[in-house]
C-alpha cells in the first residue's frame, strides 16, 4: 500500500478555483492534450543522434557521448544529461535518449572517463555533458544550432550516476532539474534548490533504499521540490529504463522534466493526482513539492454545494441559473448542461470513482467520488 508522508502539493482546484470562466476555458483547452495517455513510449517525434563523428565535442570530464534529439519537434528544446553507474556502460541507460528525445527533449548520454568513477565524478562528467550541450547551440554545422534553451537544463543518472546527478545540482546551481535513478550515496550532502525526483526499487539490495534514496530525500532541503517514488518489489534496475514499474518510471520523469525544466503547468494536475493518488507501482511514495497554474481571481459569486466526497449526486445552492461543465482531473470535458433553482443537481455516478472538476460561474469546484 502506498502512502503519502509530508505534503505540500497545490491541486489544480486550489489555484484556478476563483478563476473568471473564459480563463478557465483556454487553460482547460491547451492542456487537454496532455493526459496519462500522452505520455507514451516512444513520444510523438522522431528521433535522430549525434556523435563525436558528427562533430560534437569531446569532453575532458567523460568519455564518449551520443546526443538524442527530435527531428520534427518545435524548438527551443529543453535538455537533459545522463550518465551511468558503477562499472556500467551508457548502453544501461540508452533508452532514455530516445524515450525523451520524443516528446521534445534533447538528452546526451556519456560514459565515465573510468568505470570504476564514484558521485563526485560523475557530477562534473554531468556537468561537462552540459558544456557539450551548450556548445551545439553555437556550432555552426549541427542541426541543434539556435535550437536550445540553455535555461532549461536537467541531469539525470542510474546508481553512482544519480548521486552524482543530486551532487551536479549542488555544484551549478542554475540546473532545473533531477531525475535521480535508484541513486547510491552515502551521507548525502544535498543542500540544493533544483527539483528532485527520486525513482527507487524495493528490493535493491545494491543501494537498499532505507540506506540511499530515503537518506537522499531527507538530505534534500525541505524548501526544495523533492518526490520519492519506490517501486514494489523492483530491484535496482527498475528505473534503468522508462517501461519500469509497468511504465510508471518514463510518465513520472517525463511530467518532472516538462513541470519543473519546461515550466509547463499543464503537467501538475498529472503529478498531483493521476500519477501519485494510489499508484498501483508504488511500495512508498514521499512528496513535498507545489505546482501551480494560474494566479487567483475573484468570482462574482461563491457557489455552495453538497454532499462532498460523495456517492453519485451533489446539490448546489443556487439563486439563478447557471450553465456548468464536467472535466476529468486531466483536463477532459465529460458533460455540460444548465442547473436552475428547481433542477439543482450533478450527477456523478456514470463516472468511476475519482477526482472531477465542475467549472460554473467562474468557479471551479473539485468534487470526489468514491465507490
């Protein structure tokens, strides 16, 4: 059973609940696309690499990289390093090139100038993977020139590799993001401001999460953006690739990467409530992050409502009519229709039971149903 410790998560309801309706509508419209089905395997782009034989540059601080960028995406592309663990190649890692590279994020993977490289390491081989990055920004002959946003900068790393990713975070403060996977580290020292997210196994008996990853997200400052998410019953290669925990791994890195590095919103109700609310992959989850959308208004009125959580049928107290929309907690309209002072009611038992948004009178309304 998963459980939720330390929460400081704003819901989509709490930031657009006073929001004017023409406002609400465009936000509802340009997020609707992005859902849990979006987040597919591999994404909507093409995909082609880069190597030191096409021209990029040779880092001093790793060995060997290969750049993985979308051929048909709309630039400027956010970006994303990733190096291995522990006497691990960059093949242990590689699907997450393409896998990111198709939903519009550029990523270089490198090896490490040893195998046998510990964090620290690996954290400056990470940040000369970004050096890299930012160089093919201005290189004339690359097809990445003027293509990338260098204010959107993540890395990412598997075992030895992800200390080494929290440890870069430390070390250049203007990284957005982490994605540190089944990280080994001991007596963390993780004073960081850059959002974390944190994938472990539970049963990884080479970085046993009650000695790394939950050590990790403790060290994290509680000011800064931190999610764990352990997997049941995975081992420690249970984030080396996105399919890990049934998928679970790829649609949480991916929302990370486009709420925190890409600056999108549309990814938090995602995180907030499709991806984190009994997680059926999930032996533990820990949480201390906001997300946000929009700014507060005022309505022209407050609408009661009641019963809340509830079974199927909620009233509202109205003085005049009003027209309403239904939305699922991903942004889909499911019904709209008018409530009067003698039909007052929304029915919600041909639904599953879930989290739903009714928009009426400028006011958004989160309804729950259970079973």
């Amino acid at each position: 059973m998963a459980y939720i410790q330390s929460m400081k998560k704003s819901y989509l309801i709490l930031l657009l609940l006073l929001v004017p309706a023409f406002a609400t509508q465009g936000i509802l419209a340009q997020c609707e696309d992005i859902t849990l089905e979006s987040l597919t395997n591999p994404g909507p782009y093409t995909v082609a690499t880069l190597s030191e034989a096409d021209g990029i540059r040779n880092g001093p601080g790793y060995a060997g990289a290969t750049i993985y960028y979308p051929t048909n995406a709309t630039p400027p592309y956010a970006s994303i390093a990733i190096v291995p663990g522990f006497t691990a190649q960059p093949s242990s890692v590689e699907e997450w090139g393409p896998f990111y590279a198709s939903h519009g994020i550029v990523t270089i993977i490198i090896g490490t100038n040893s195998i046998f490289d510990f964090p620290e390491a690996r954290a400056t081989a990470l940040l000369d993977a970004l050096e890299t990055i930012k160089q093919e920004q201005t290189r004339a002959t690359s097809p990445l020139e003027g293509a990338l946003n260098l204010d959107q900068l993540a890395v990412s790393g598997w075992s030895m590799g992800g200390g080494g990713a929290q440890r870069a975070a430390v070390l250049d403060n203007t990284i957005k993001g982490v994605v540190a996977l089944c990280p080994w580290l001991p007596d963390p020292q993780l004073d960081h401001e850059t959002p974390v997210l944190i994938l472990s196994g539970e049963d990884d008996t080479v970085a046993p999460p009650g000695q790394h990853a939950d050590l990790h997200y403790n060290a994290t400052p509680n000011a800064t953006d931190k999610l764990l998410f352990e997997v049941a019953n995975g081992n420690h290669s249970v984030a080396n690739t996105p399919t890990g925990g049934d998928g679970a791994m790829g649609q949480l890195a991916l929302s990370w990467l486009k709420l925190y590095v890409e600056g999108n919103d549309c990814y938090c109700p995602l995180l907030t409530d499709a991806l984190l609310v009994s997680p059926p992959a999930a032996s533990k989850v820990l949480q201390d992050f906001e997300c946000e959308v929009l700014g507060v208004n005022s309505p022209a009125q407050t609408i009661g409502y009641y019963p809340n959580p509830t079974k199927g049928t909620v009233y509202f107290n109205l003085t005049e009519a009003t027209d309403y929309q239904i939305y699922s907690p991903l942004g889909q309209r499911l019904a709209e229709g008018t409530l009067t002072v003698g039909n007052n009611e929304i029915d919600l038992s041909p639904y599953p039971a879930s989290v739903y948004y009714v928009h009426l009178e400028g006011q958004i309304v989160k309804l729950v149903k259970y079973k």
